[in-house]
C-alpha cells in the first residue's frame, strides 16, 4: 500500500488545474487497454473469415482458417486481462451467477461464453472435422489420440457428411457476423455508455470499436499469413495479399472518417466539456493521439497501402509495403484504445483539470504484465497450428 | 370419463399452485419480517436526502475529519467520503477551485493581489441519486439503493471491477487499497438507523449540512425545502441527486 501512496501522491503532485480529490487515482489503466484491443483483434479476424465463406470471396480463402485460429487463440486471452485487473478476482463468477441485468458489463460473461463456444469453437469443429477424423487415422501416439478427442467419436467423412458440415459452417458464420458485430461493439457500449465521463459518451463509440476492430483483425491476419508464409519458405499468393490490403485500405478509410465525424461532431456541438477535451488533446495525448493514431496509424497506412496497391511496384516490395502498413496499424489501434481507455481518465469529472498516468514496469498492472497478455495469444496460436495446421498442404482432403 | 376425470384433476392443481405461491409469499417470509422489525428500525419508513447551505459552508474541514474518523477511512489524501472544495472567481472572470487534503484542514488565505469577486466553500459527498448510475453499472448488483433512498456497497460482494468509480460523475467513490473494494459515503448508516444524524451533520459549526427526511411533512430538510431556492449538481445528467444545495454558484460542477 505504501508504494500505492507513493505513486498517488506523485501523480496528485504533477495535477494541472483541479481535480476531485478522489480522482488521484486512475483506475482503469493498461491492462484494460489491452483487454478492448485483444477483443478486437478476434471480432477483426472472425469478419475477415466470414468474407470467404459468406460474401464468397475467394482470394481470402489461404487466410480462413489462419483467421479462425488466431480469433479462438485471441479470445482465449481475452478475459484475462480483465480478471487480473479485478481487486477480487476470486469472486468474479458472481457476473455468471448474480448478474445485475441493468449493467452493461454483466453481459459480458453471456457475450463472450456464446461467441466462443456457440461460434468460434463449433465453427472450428466442422471446418476441420473431416481432416481432423482423417488426422485421428493417420496419426500415432498423443497426437492420435488429441485428433480422437477432438473429433468428439465422429467418423463419418462421406461426402454427404462433408457437405452437411460445410452448410453448418456456413450457417455459424451467419450467425457469427451480428455475434462479432456484438462482441466488440458491445465493449465500446461499455465505454461509450458512462454518461459521467463526456470523452466516452457517444453514440458513435460501438461503431467506431467495431471499425477499428475489423481495421485491426484484417491487419493481424495479414500479418500473420506473410509471416506464417515465409517461415515456411513458400511465397504468399499475391492476389490474396491485395485483396487484404485492399480491404484493409477500406476499412481504413471508413474507420479515419468515422473518427473524424465524432470529432467535428463534438467541436461543433461545442458543448460544456470542449474546453478541457481540447486541453487533453493538445498536451496529455498530443503524441498518442495526433502523432501515432492518426497520423502514423491511420493516415500513414492509407497513403502506403493506396500507393502499393494501386501502383506497378515489383511483388516483393508491395509485400513489404503491406507488411508496414500492417504494422502501423496495428500500433495505431493499440494507441486508439490507449486514447479512449487512458484519455478518458486524465481529466476531472469536475472539467478543471488534468492528471497523469504513470505505467509501472513490473506488478499487477505494469508494463512486463501486459506484455505478457500480449505475447500469450500468439504462443497459444503457435499451439493451435501446431494441433490444427491452417495451411492447404496440410488439408488431408 | 378418465378424461374428464383427469381435467378435473389438473384444473384442482392448477387451481392449487397460485392458492399456495400467495400462501407462501403472505405466512413464508412473515417471521422474517418480524426479526427485522425488532431491531426498531423500519427502512420503509423513511427517505433521506441532505441540504447544502453553501453560504453558511465557513471551510473548516470538520466534516471530512470527522467522516474520516467515523467510518474508518484512510487518512492519505486520495480517499474521502466527504470533502470541501473553494472557489474563487476573480474580477476578470477566472475561477480556480482548490481542495487541499479535502479541506481537512481547512483552507489557507488566498494569496493574491488581483481582484476576487466572490469566493466560497461547497462540501460535497456522494449524492445518494435517485437514479444513480453506479448502482446501474455494478456488474453483481454490490451497490444498491437501500429502500431508505441510501446508496450501499456491499464489500463483501463487491469484485472491485471498478466501473461505479467511472461511472459517477461526482468522483464521490474510491477503491479501498485495504478491501480492494469500492467505497464510498453512507450518510453514516450505522448512525442514521439509530436515529443520529451522519457525522459530518453533527460536527458542522454553522449547520450547514442539513439532514433528514425528504418526504416527511416535518423536517428540518422538509423545512429547507420549502424556504430555499434548492438544485442540484449537474442537473442535466438526470441522475436525480438527493443532496440539495441551497445559493449554488453555477460555476460549481
């Protein structure tokens, strides 16, 4: 506790202006950064994945199963984050058992249990059913036996019973397009709906989640396919990259005017919170919002991934340059829900003045923690194609 | 006939399955009830509100060593069920409000040669909402509106998620670094359901924290009511705050 004071009264000493004396401490800090970009990242990657199955889109299909595995291994992390921010962790199946129905953060534990369970692990399971009972044949030892245990003692591979199992993939992913629509545009709900807060409040934020979260997942699976690609010494197919790219440019371009009529939407409404808002912009958040969020993250990887797509570059360096602009993105979204989690809390309720956040390295919510929560989905994504391999070599059929 | 026989019968359970849920819910929870009135208090019987008279606030600080003491509250100076803030409004028009240790110990003169045009002390608490958009947010229902109009955590319940904290517009709430769980004013409960009033009513020099009952026809609150020009802090939340201040400045937020 002492160390707690003493961080307190170092932020209460680097206060501009006045704050309620309560508001010393900031409450919600990088882990719950953290868990809103994790979230999104599945509901990007699980969208991405239903343009193959559902809009037909045929030159995303070497990223569909890639997409769907990142999205479980995403998810998996998802809540974590979240139970070690809790001051009682221990307690937090109360959600599940006592739900209060009039909070909007009680649904989550229901929004989350039926996107993993009823989409993302049922649309797993009969995508790869038929290679999986072939995989239980095949394979020796634990393997074998994994292949039999996830197989759940079905054996059929008819072509009836592959053709059931398309349909029924093709009905879950219809089904799990309002259900990621859901998942992360209820995360902005959670935000977006705290009236106290005039930086959160806005009918725009579940929107605007769900924009950057489909700018982020297409990103992370374009990534993760060129990298995946060339770990294992084959060439990206190029018409799959450009196509990702191209979606990527578009929702870009969606997400940047979005934002930006939330903006003028609030400079224009002008109303009683504008002047400290202002303040926050142009000093706390100046580098985490003006430089990398909007001008490294969103309007940088516009201009790249136009010129690349639409320009007669060489193969090798448009893939390059959709790798950086992937890459940007992706720093550019983490830095947007930095904005909108942090930002939120570095000005009073009482609209005089400013407060700091100062990350620890090390504890609960230090910076080496959430690098931890960062890194784990892709150790548990490492497992999952290890156990599932995503590629079209590996298909059996 | 074994038809008829058998829509008899289950017409006559029908008929028994409401007879027995209004048997239950009259006799069952009646010896409850019973325990509870023993105690003398009866929380149905009552609604409490509090009424500010700024102009009589002289920022001393009392109150809130006094809330400190009462109910246990840490004495660094993040954590404060009730605190007093001073607003100063110069001749040119800026204000600048200050709350030095929640005024604890009260306020030192402001040391300035420019022009003050008015000055003044507003304490301030939780207001104890009538629409209160903690308890709207709490995830297991730990803070809840007691049937006396009081807003509760209940610590034992309370997963410490933190999400009242953001969601109240008067940074009245605060996590416990010993409970790890959201704290905030009770209108000192463990007092006003033995019929005395919150600390910070009792130690006031002025009176300028009035407690009471918002719907009895005699209180001194009722009486406040009557004779005052009261509001509330920021009205247009329509959070329907029971604390009520009389002579508030509109620079106050």
């Amino acid at each position: 506790m002492d160390e707690l004071f003493k961080q307190l009264a170092e932020s209460l000493s680097q206060v501009s202006g006045f704050i309620y004396p309560n508001e010393a401490e900031l409450h919600w800090a990088l882990l719950i950064v953290i868990y809103p970009y994790i979230t999104g990242l599945v509901a990007g990657a699980f969208i991405l994945a239903s343009l193959e199955k559902v809009f037909k889109v045929k030159e995303v299909e070497p990223t569909y199963r890639l997409a769907m595995l990142t999205a479980l291994a995403f998810l998996i992390v998802a809540p974590m984050p979240l139970l070690a921010h809790l001051g009682h962790p221990e307690r937090s199946f109360e959600i599940f058992l006592t739900p209060h129905f009039k909070s909007a953060m009680a649904m989550f534990g229901f929004v989350y249990a039926w996107y993993l369970m009823v989409v993302l692990l049922l649309e797993i399971w009969f995508e790869y059913r038929a290679d999986v009972v072939k995989w239980s044949e095949s394979q020796k030892g634990w393997r074998g036996l994994a292949y039999r245990l996830i197989s759940l003692g079905s054996s059929d591979i008819s072509p009836k019973a592959v053709a059931f199992d398309q349909k029924a993939v093709h009905t879950i992913t219809l089904i799990g397009i309002p259900s990621a629509f859901l998942l992360h545009g209820y995360v902005g709900f959670i935000f977006g709906s705290v009236k106290a807060n005039p930086w959160w409040s806005s009918v725009l934020m579940p929107i605007v989640f769900l924009c950057s979260a489909i700018v982020s997942g297409i990103a992370l699976v374009l990534l993760l396919y060129y990298f995946t690609t060339l770990v294992r010494r084959k060439t990206p197919e190029m018409s799959c990259l450009d196509k990702l790219a191209s979606f990527l440019l578009y929702a870009l371009i969606v997400d940047l005017s979005l934002e930006t009529l939330d903006f003028i939407h609030r400079l224009y409404e002008s109303e009683e919170s504008i002047k400290i808002l202002s303040e926050l912009i142009f000093s706390k958040l100046f580098l985490s919002l003006t430089i990398v969020q909007i001008l490294l993250g969103t309007i940088g990887p516009i201009l790249l991934l136009a010129i690349t797509r639409f320009s007669r570059l060489p193969e090798e360096l448009k893939r390059v340059g959709y790798f950086i602009a992937a890459l940007l993105v992706q720093v550019g979204i983490f830095s947007t829900r930095w904005n909108v989690v942090i930002g939120g809390q570095l000005f009073s309720k009482s609209l005089r003045g400013l407060t700091v956040y100062k990350m620890q390295l090390v504890g609960a919510e230090g910076l080496l923690t959430g690098i931890g929560f960062l890194i784990l989905p892709f150790l548990i994504l490492f497992l999952l194609v290890k156990l599932l391999p995503p590629w079209q070599e590996s298909r059996s059929s | 006939m074994a038809t008829t026989c058998e829509r008899r019968e289950f017409l006559l359970k029908l008929l028994q399955l409401p007879c027995s849920a209004v048997l239950l819910s009259v006799c069952g929870p009646l010896p409850l009830f019973a325990d509870e009135k023993k105690e003398g208090y009866d929380a149905g019987e009552h609604y409490y509100g509090m009424g500010i008279q700024v102009d009589k606030c002289i920022g001393c600080g009392r109150c809130a060593e006094a809330c400190k003491a009462e109910n246990d509250v840490l004495r660094q100076p993040y954590y404060f069920r009730t605190w007093v803030e001073r607003y100063v409004v110069y001749g040119d028009g800026e204000v600048t409000v200050d709350s030095p240790e929640g005024g604890i110990h009260g306020f030192s003169a402001a040391q300035s040669d420019r022009e003050v045009l008015r000055s003044f002390f507003v304490p301030k608490l939780c207001n104890h909402c009538d629409n209160p958009p903690c308890v709207q947010v709490c995830p297991v229902g730990a803070t809840f509106k007691s049937v006396d109009g009081v807003v509760l955590v209940d610590k034992d319940y309370c997963i410490g998620c933190r999400y009242c904290i953001q969601a109240c517009p008067y940074g009245a709430r605060y996590l416990d670094p010993r409970t790890k769980t959201a704290d905030k004013c009770t209108f000192c409960y463990h007092r006003i359901t033995k019929g005395l009033l919150p600390a910070c009513v009792e130690v006031c020099p002025t009176q300028a924290r009035v407690f009471g009952e918002l719907k009895a026809m005699s209180s001194p609150l009722r009486r406040l009511m009557r004779m005052s020009n009261l509001q509330v802090l920021k009205p247009y939340l329509n959070t329907e705050p029971k604390v009520l201040y009389s002579e508030l400045d509109r620079e106050v937020r």
